[in-house]
C-alpha cells in the first residue's frame, strides 16, 4: 500500500547554512523512502545560488541524511 504524507524540514536553512544575507530559495521537490515505500511532497527554503543545480544538490544532501531519495525538484523560486 502507498502512503503519502508529507515531510516537514524546518531546520532546513539552519543546516544548509543560510545567512541573512543571501536570498531565500524554495525548492518544491518529491521525494521517497522505501521499506514500506512512502512518498513525500513538500517545499523547503534553502539558502545559498538559486540555481537549479545548486538547491538541487543541497535538498539531495540533506534528504539523504534522513534516509530519502529525492526523485525530483518540481521548482525552484527566489523569495
């Protein structure tokens, strides 16, 4: 059976390392754990280059270390 729920990071821009002198990035991103597989949906803000690539990687990162795998980043927008 699939379960959808949805993850909440609200430490994220503390351990990505976010300042108040950068902008804020929210990263719109699907992701899932398996071993009953579980999908998440959520939006995360992230400090740092806006950019695809760079969000991208640092949402992978720390998603990893909560034992997800990031299948895809929907969007990315600049607060």
């Amino acid at each position: 059976m699939k379960q959808i729920t949805r993850i909440t990071v609200p430490a994220l821009v503390l351990v990505l390392g976010a300042t108040g002198a950068q902008a804020a990035c929210f990263v719109e991103y699907k992701a899932k754990r398996d071993n009953p597989l579980e999908l998440f949906h959520d939006t995360v803000e992230v400090g740092g280059d806006c950019s695809t690539e760079d969000a991208t990687a640092r949402v992978r990162e720390h998603l990893a270390r909560e034992g997800l795998t990031l299948l895809k980043v929907l969007s990315v927008r600049k607060d």
